[in-house]
C-alpha cells in the first residue's frame, strides 16, 4: 500500500457548524495561492477561511 501524503485543504465555516472543504492540494503554498485568488480578504475573514492540513494518518489539525 502506498503512503498516502499530506493535503492542505481550504475550508469555509472552520471550527463552526456546517464546516465545508472547498479544495485540496499538495502543498501549503498551493492551497495559500488559491484562496488568495480565489477569496477577497473580507470574505476570509467573514467565510471563516482556513487552511487545514489533513494529514496521512486521517487526523486533521489547522496548527502546523
């Protein structure tokens, strides 16, 4: 079986009730990019928008 690697995942709602995974990829820098295109700050900060780390054992934390 092949060892599965890191994601970082964009999710809106984080922490909160109907928390939502928007995209995922392999590098933290890739996931930054994206939600800063993708997100005006305002909406990061109102979406509550953050980058998850999903990590390969399946455990999820947004500390790294």
């Amino acid at each position: 079986m092949a060892k599965q690697k890191k994601q970082y995942t964009v999710v809106e709602n984080a922490g909160y009730e109907r928390e939502c995974d928007v995209r995922s990829f392999g590098s933290f820098s890739d996931a930054i990019k994206w939600r800063d295109s993708y997100y005006l700050d305002d909406e990061v900060e109102s979406l509550h928008v953050q980058i998850a780390a999903d990590l390969p054992d399946g455990s999820r934390t947004y500390e790294y």
